[in-house]
C-alpha cells in the first residue's frame, strides 16, 4: 500500500438493543440503587461470521499480515461490519498480532456486542485498573475507600459523580471521559478519590435546527440515531503533546498549533458554528524507547489533564500509521488532512471507502470526497456531515415513500461543498436525497459533493456521488462509536444524461436539469454549479 495510511482503534461501543434506552432505575426514587449486574447477549451476524471464517483461512496461512492486509480486506469484505472497520483490527493486523495464537482471543472480541460500561478507574490514567464498572442508567456506589480517580463514559451516557453515597451530597457531572485528578465538584473540592456514588442517565441535547424529531407522518424526514450529539456538538477541550525522542526530528509546537487551530476553524464552518475548541493546554514530553508503542506509553504517562481530545504529535518515522483510541489521536506527521482524518474518528466517524467501476470491487479509504479516506479533500462526506448533527431538517429529503407510491420522483440538490450556510438556496434545494434499504440498515445518500473542481482533489463541479452509510438504528448494527463509515456505490459527472443504476440498489438516476456558470481556476475554464435536477426510479411495478 502507498501513500499515507491513516486508521482508527475502537474508543468505546454498545450492545445490541435500540440507542434509546428507558431508565432501569428501580422503584423508589433518588438513591435507589440499580443491580451492577447486567444481561450481555452476544448477538453475531451471519455475515460477520462470515467474515471471521474467512479471516481465519488468513491466520492459519500465516498471512494475516500487513504485506496481505489489502488482499485481506477485500477478499473477507471486512469493510462491511463495524466491529472489523473501527481500527482495532487493523490495528492488531499491522502490529504483527494477527497470528493462530492470538486469534481465539481477537476472534471472541471482535464478535461480540462492545460493551456500554461506564468505568470508575483507581489512576489519573485511562488504562488504570477498574475498580467498578455499570451499564444501566440509575445510582450506583462504590466500595467504601474506593478512591476513584478516572471515569470513562459511554457514548450517549451522563454521568454524575456524587461525594455522598446514594447519588447525595456534592456533584458534578461529565458526559465524556474525564480524569478526577483536575475535576471539581460543584462547590470547587476535587472529586479526585472523592467520589462515593454516581448516577448514570441519557444525555441530553437540547433541540435546535439541527437536532430534531420527525414527527409521524413526516415521510421524508431523515432520522438521525447518533447519541452523541451532545458531546459532538459543544466546546472541545484539546490538550496538545509533542513527543520528543533523541535522534529523532518532531514538528514545532508553532507548526502543530498552526494546524490544530485550522481544522477547528473548519469545525466551526462545518458545524454551523456548534463545534469550537478550548486549548487546555500544551507540553513537550520526552521518551526514551524507539518502539512505537512503548514511546507512545511513557508519553500518555506524562499527561494527565482531562481533555475531549489529546493530540500527540510523534517524532517522524517512530510509528508507521496514524491512529486514534480512546480520546487520543497519534500523529505520524504533520499533515492537516491527518489531523482531521483522526479527530473524524473521535466524533465518530469510520472509513470513506470507494468502489472500483470496473470489478464492483470496494477500494480502501479511496473516496476523495470525505477527509476519513486517505488523499487530500475539503470536507467529510454528507452521510458523514448528517451523523455529526452539521445538516438540517430540511436539508435532507428521504424518498422511499414517494418513490414506492409513483415510482419516480425528482429532485434538485445543491452542492454541500463546505457545508457552510447558504440562506439565499430555496427550500426545495436539498443537500442530499435519502433511500433506505428494505432491511432499514442501510441508506443510500445521493449528494452533488462540490459546486467546480478546486486544488483538493479531482471531484469536478456537479459530480453526483451515491454513498452507502449504515443507518445505526441498533447497537447491535453499529457496536463501536467510529461507525459512520462509508462505500461509494455509483459516480457521474452532470453532463452525463445516460440512465444510471446504482450498485446493489434497484434505483436509477438521470441527470435532467443543472444551472451552471463557467469560472476560471488556476487559469482553467470549468463549471461551477448551482444546482444539479436529477430523476431517481425504481423499475416499474410487475
């Protein structure tokens, strides 16, 4: 594989079941306690299975390696399932740990639901020992003398940390994951090994424009089941490391803030201004070991402020990939593009895979349209942008409803470009059209990307692209939280007006209108599109 390789390794997960859940707090009101003992039902797909079988004929030849890693993951279709496309197992598989010893106990991890615990932790550290762990919402305490000082919080979850047992007495409450060491409670005491109970609940997100309901009967609204809008969608504190290693050279501090504050620039225009960062702080931390994971260690060591996101910046040539886990990214360069690449997978996002025309094959992080594949782009892609809570209500119009009752419908969609607000667009000019598989697991999002090629990448203006993303309505569909990965299932230019169908979907799309006005860029005459009219059938009834 060529060019810079960029991955992701699991944060955190869920269990299989529905995103919203009821309170399992007992009867009795506040200080009620609820059973720590949960139910886990390993709930394993056919096809993941599948996909397991086929990595193992891998494992027993001795090549679930990194020289077999493409052959791999398009021969076992890995890229299907969530739980294979969070990173971990990339991960595993470039280390070298893909091998017949390890793979009883990866296979058993990698099939089985992840878990929504959240963790109260002995150390300042996110990889300290459990002192007690819970899934269900309600009150929880601790052994006497417990002395936690790290939590972790599971995606869609509040946690509120309490001095009194029972879920009484001082609190603050935290809905990522944050280390004791420098939280306070309300009044300002620390909560480090001050935390007697604590209560789990369903965070909230206030309702706004682009966190909204679809009412009954609102057949073209597009539903969105992301449980972390909350913790998306707010002020990010970033914590900034640069990992020094004698002999070896790592970019300037002024280099790495330059790019930390220009991907937080596009946050805010990519969000429509929900998303800002708060740099908590900045150090210089030195190791010793030559071993990518050991320096990486012995620098997670020397950090302990609690943070949305730590960036560690490594020393050129240390570690062969960039990955993110936890609430940490590693960078083995400096690129802007890898800097979003990984935090995408801190929001939750997954690959932006394409796939090859010619042998319907899928292609590794090769759609150019989303920052999540692995070459130059300007934007996440809009199944991407719609899971962040970026898009609108009306933005979005799902057409399975007409499509079922007259068999066609029409549509005219605006470039996303930037995503940035564009209030002079009239109503009807959509973002993206939205059909959802029969099963309801996945949908397809058909989206004009870009309005004229630019320096980026090689999109043209009016391209149409039509994306498949899963729809995560169950845990069980989506177990990890970098789930919103995607596969380009079909690709045309405007002026294309031939009948297209689109891969694995019984839809068909023509282009049947477009206003567009030639521009110069880099002394070049192209077109830059306003809107782009499309048709979009299914075959007629029998």
């Amino acid at each position: 594989m060529t060019g810079v390789l960029l991955c992701g390794v699991l944060v955190a997960g869920c269990n299989a079941g529905e995103w919203e859940e009821p309170a399992h707090e007992q009867p009795g009101g506040t200080g009620t306690e609820a059973s720590i003992g949960s139910t886990r039902q390993a709930i394993t797909s056919p096809e993941l299975m599948a996909s397991l079988e086929c990595v193992e004929t891998y494992v027993n030849a001795g090549t679930c390696d990194w020289d077999h890693w493409s052959e791999l993951w398009e021969t076992c279709a890995t890229y299907n399932h969530p739980a294979l496309e969070d990173g971990y197992f990339l991960d595993e598989v470039q280390s070298g740990n893909c091998t017949a010893a390890n793979w009883p106990t990866m296979r058993e991890y990698l099939s089985t639901p992840r878990s929504m615990e959240v963790r109260l932790r002995e150390s300042c550290n996110s990889s300290s020992q459990v002192i007690q762990g819970a899934e269900a919402n309600g009150c929880y305490s601790l052994e006497p003398a417990a002395g936690a000082s790290y939590v972790n919080v599971a995606s869609g979850k509040a946690v509120t940390l309490h001095a009194g047992t029972g879920c009484t007495g001082d609190s603050v409450t935290v809905q990522s994951d944050a280390s004791l060491c420098d939280t306070s409670f309300e009044s300002g005491a620390s909560a480090d090994g001050n935390v007697q109970s604590f209560r789990i609940a369903d965070a909230e997100v206030p309702p706004s424009d682009y966190n909204y309901t679809c009412a009954v009967g609102e057949s073209e609204c597009v539903r969105n089941y992301n449980p972390r809008l909350g913790v998306v969608n707010s002020t990010h504190r970033v914590n900034v490391v640069r990992v020094a290693l004698a002999g070896k050279t790592t970019p300037s501090m002024s280099s790495i803030m330059a790019n930390v504050h220009n991907m937080y620039d596009f946050f805010v225009v990519a969000s429509r201004n929900q998303v800002h960062r708060n740099i908590i702080g900045t150090q210089t931390v030195q190791v010793t070991s030559s071993n990518c994971g050991k320096a990486k260690e012995q620098a997670v060591a020397q950090v302990s402020a609690t943070a949305f996101m730590t960036v560690y910046v490594l020393p050129t040539g240390l570690c062969s990939i960039s990955h993110a886990t936890g609430g940490n990214i590693y960078l083995n360069d400096n690129l802007f593009r890898t800097y979003v690449h990984e935090t995408g997978h801190i929001l939750g996002l997954a690959h932006g895979n394409a796939r090859d025309p010619s042998t319907n094959k899928p292609i590794e992080y090769r759609d150019a349209s989303t920052f999540m594949g692995r070459f130059p782009s300007d934007n996440y892609n809009l199944p991407q942008l719609h899971w962040l809570g970026w898009t609108k209500k009306a933005e979005l119009t799902q057409v399975n409803a007409v499509l079922e009752r007259d068999r066609f419908t029409e549509v005219i969609l605006r470039p996303v470009d930037v995503n940035a607000n564009k209030p002079d667009s009239p109503i009807d000019h959509k973002l993206g059209a939205v059909w959802e598989t029969p099963d309801g697991k996945n949908r397809l999002f058909i989206v004009v990307p870009k309005a004229r090629l630019n320096s980026a990448n090689d999109i043209e203006g009016g391209t149409v692209i039509v994306y498949r993303a899963p729809t995560c309505k169950l845990r069980a569909d989506c177990p990890t939280v970098m789930v919103m990965g995607t596969l380009t299932l079909a690709r045309f230019i405007a002026t294309n007006t031939n009948v297209h169908a689109v891969f694995e979907s019984p839809l068909k799309l023509s282009v049947v209108g477009s206003k567009s006005k030639n521009v110069q860029v880099a002394g070049k005459t192209v077109k830059e599109y306003e809107w782009v009219k499309l048709r979009i059938a299914l075959p007629p009834l029998p």
